[in-house]
C-alpha cells in the first residue's frame, strides 16, 4: 500500500532527513544568526575606531603633547641657554620643555643611566669625546649633534703673550669644576703627550669664580667650554680686560683628538674698536652631543628634533652628513628622522598613533593586508571553483540516475522504476547534503571577501533544489 511505511535501509550513511523535517535547520538557522552577529558586532567595532581615530587627529598640528626634560647645565653655560631657546619655541607651539640646570656633562651622563629605568627625564645635553662605560653603550643612544660646537677659550691677563703650547711651561691653569666636562676635556688636552714637560698646575674652580680668580691674578690661564659670544666671555674679554691665548700647534691638536676641530676667533670680534682680540686667535671647537636614555615616546623626540630644526636651520643636513663617531648607537627614531628629511604625516597629524605604529611600520601593514586580502580573493576563487565542480559532479550522477529529468519532474516520477538503485539515490543525497553544508560553511567564514559570501549561497541554493527533490523522492521509495 502506498501509505506503508518505508522499509529500513541497510545502508550505513545516515538517512537524509525528510523535506519540510526542521532538525538541521534549526542549527543552520542559528549559525546564520551567530555569524550575521558576529559580522555586524565587528563592523560596529571598525566604525567606532574609525570615528574616534579621525576625531584624535589634529588637522592644525602643534606640540601639545610634548613634556620632556632636558638635563642643560651650569645657567651661565651655553647649552642651559640653547635648552631654554628651545624652551621658548616648544611654549609657542603648545608644548613643553624643562629646562633642568647641572654641573655640566658628567651629571647628565650619570643621571640619564641612572634613572633609565624609572625616567624622571628623558635627554641631556653633553660634549663629545666622551669615553663610554659599557653600561653607558647599553642605556644611552645617540639623538644628534648640534651644528654649531663650543669653543675651548684659554683666557688669561696675559694671554695675548701666549703664541705657542711651550708658553704654558709651569703656568697655573684652572679648569673648572672637578668632575666637570670642562675638567675632562681640559685633562684630555694638557696631558697629551709632550705635555708632561711644561708641569703645569691645573686647579679647580666653579665657573662663575674662574673669571674673577683670572682676573685677580690667582691663576696664569682659565679653560672655559662655552659659546665665544656668551655674556660671561664677553664680559671677561671686554670689561676685565681678560685676553685670548692662541696656539700655533691648535690643527695638530685637533688632529690627535678627533673629537676636537680647529677655529679662529678673527681680530676685533669683541670690540673692533679697542681691537679684542688685538689679532685672529687659533682655538678648539669640541661638538654637542644630544642625547636620550631612551625612555622617551618616540613623538616626543620627533618634536624634539623639529624644535632643533627650527632653531637650527639646516640641522637635519648637519646630522644627516656627519658621521657618528661617538660610540653610542643612533636612536632608530632619529635615524628616520633626517633620511626622510623631518616628521611625517603621521608624527605631525596622529602623534599617539606614531608611538605605537611608525609611518615606515604603517606602509608595512598596509602592505601586509593588502597581500592577506589578494591571499584571501585566491582563495575564494580557488575554493569557489572547487564547490562548482563538485556540484557539476554531482548533477552528472544525478543524469546517470534519472536521466535530462529536472527537479520538479523528479517530484511526479513513478518510484518502482528505481527501487533497484536506491542505494545509489540515498548516496547522492548524502554527497549533496555534504555540498550544502561546505558551502554554508565558505559562505559564513570571515576569510571569504566582503560581498563574495552571496557567490556560496547561490550555489548552496542549487545544491538545495536538487536535494530536496532528492528527499521527497526517496520518501516514495
């Protein structure tokens, strides 16, 4: 009788469910919802990050996050007074510079490896020619040097009557403080070699006592570290009446000490009237190192170095042509820094976003994601054109079985003509079913492209023809 029950099937795959039965829909369903969720959370998710990093942009860039300390030196020194100039341009563009006075460059040195750990600052200004402790290579990097250097003046009463390095024979010279980079690089000098003749007397005196000693004849000669024109030089020359000692021997100095280059101070360049000095005056120039214990956020020292190229035009070129002989490695941050010639667009517009991705390592991302979604388009195509094969397969067994027989005609054919091959007619439902489900699975994976999903529904839709003919057909069996 037509309305009996079907017999069992001694096949052992599992017996497809009845067209209209709701037990794999119900998942199905479900997984649709889920991943409908999950898309449409993470689009949120995108949309709220894009909104708020275009809101964080500041299309007028300034220096409003910049709050760094910078160790300088003595205040009558000239690298307290090249922080401050600093200072002064970081407050017109809304940033901030301290400007913390030392004894000189063996402080900032020592507390800038000192506190690397716990920053209370995060560069210092010293001289270069510096002998670096191992610890010292470990923890401080190199940031740049000033284009314009300091002079080594010898100021003396008579420091005009000194032509030649022999002339120092048995003078007294003070040196500045001990422990001072004035001290150290003043040793550096007068006890090269040959200078173990003229036993010199080299004595200690604070900065802002040298002069006066000078001037009351406490001392034949002062070594100062500092910029020719700054006030304390000034005044020492022209209200003193201090005089600039000269060395014929200063290029051959220079030669032996690298770190070290020669200068002339020419006639009259403090009073062209009296005539201080009464001629050119040879002397040494020593270079200023910038330097960072590298704490500091990488904006930072991209502002910082703007600062520089704004108080120093052609700062970048300076840094970008002098050779690092310092023994301290360059800071990457710097290094990007004058290759690309200043900021970029990300350190100027989103400086919180070039802290955690530079420019360099954003092109980058982009590369790589632009690389994962051509990998992803491949494979698509490739598990697409897999699924259409697949379903191709499938639909010539299905004409080797029933023949140019459509679906809908499938539904009004006599059943007894293929009682013998329904094994083969419940393999084929099960290699369909199997067809569906790997395309509902491409269709909801987030690797598949954005809008390539519908290219898996349409041929799950045609999969899903056939095998609900294929149930109601085999239910008549």
């Amino acid at each position: 009788m037509s309305d009996a029950p079907a017999p069992t099937d001694p096949s052992p795959s599992a017996k497809p469910t009845p067209a209209g039965g709701g037990s794999e829909a119900v998942p199905e369903a479900e997984a649709g919802v889920r991943a409908g969720l999950g898309a449409a959370i993470l689009s949120l998710v995108l949309v709220v990050g894009l909104v708020a990093g275009l809101a964080s942009l500041d299309f007028n860039p300034n220096l409003s996050h910049l709050d760094v300390t910078i160790l300088s030196g003595s205040q009558q020194g000239q690298y307290h007074a090249v922080t401050e100039r600093l200072a002064l341009l970081a407050k017109e563009h809304q940033g901030k510079v301290n400007n913390q006075a030392t004894a000189g460059t063996l402080e900032n040195v020592e507390r800038l490896v000192t506190h690397a750990k716990a920053p209370t600052v995060q560069y210092g200004l010293a001289q270069d020619g510096q002998e670096w402790n191992e610890v010292q290579r470990k923890t401080l990097r190199l940031i740049a040097h000033l284009p314009r250097s300091e002079a080594v003046l010898f100021l003396g009463k008579e420091g005009d009557q000194v032509q030649h390095v022999s002339d120092l024979a048995g003078k007294t010279i003070a040196i500045g403080p001990a422990g001072s980079g004035t001290a150290r690089l003043a040793k550096q000098i007068l006890t090269w070699r040959g200078f173990e003749a003229l036993k010199l007397n080299l004595i200690h005196l604070p900065l802002h006592e040298q002069v006066d000693a000078l001037a009351a004849g406490k001392a034949d000669l002062g070594c100062f570290v500092i910029a020719e024109d700054a006030a304390l030089i000034d005044s020492a020359i022209r209200e003193q009446g201090l005089q600039i000692a000269s060395f014929a021997e200063t290029r051959a100095l220079a030669h032996h000490l690298p770190f070290l280059s020669a200068g002339t101070i020419h006639v009259g360049h403090y009073d062209p009237v009296r005539r201080l000095p009464p001629n050119d005056k040879q002397l040494l120039r020593v270079g200023t190192l910038v330097l960072s214990d590298g704490s500091a956020a990488r904006a930072d020292t991209v502002a910082l170095l703007s600062l520089f190229e704004e108080a120093y035009p052609g700062f970048v070129e300076h840094n970008r042509k002098t050779k690092n002989a310092t023994g301290l490695k360059l800071a990457p941050t710097a290094d990007a820094f004058y290759e690309q010639g200043g900021p970029d667009l990300l350190d100027e517009y989103a400086p919180w976003l070039a802290n955690w991705v530079p420019m360099s390592n954003l092109v980058h991302i982009v590369m790589a994601i632009s690389i994962l979604f051509n990998l992803m388009g491949a494979g698509h195509r490739f598990a697409l054109w897999r699924v259409d094969a697949a379903r191709i397969e499938l639909e010539a067994r299905w004409s080797d079985l029933f023949g140019a027989t459509t679906p809908a005609e499938l539904l009004v054919l006599d059943p007894s003509l293929l009682q013998a091959k329904k094994a083969e007619i419940w393999t084929l439902a099960d290699d369909f079913q199997a067809l569906k489900q790997r395309c509902r699975k491409y269709s909801v994976s987030p690797l598949v492209p954005m809008g390539q999903e519908l290219t898996y529904r349409y041929q799950e839709s045609l999969v899903n023809e056939r095998l609900a003919s294929l149930r109601k057909f085999h239910a008549k069996l």
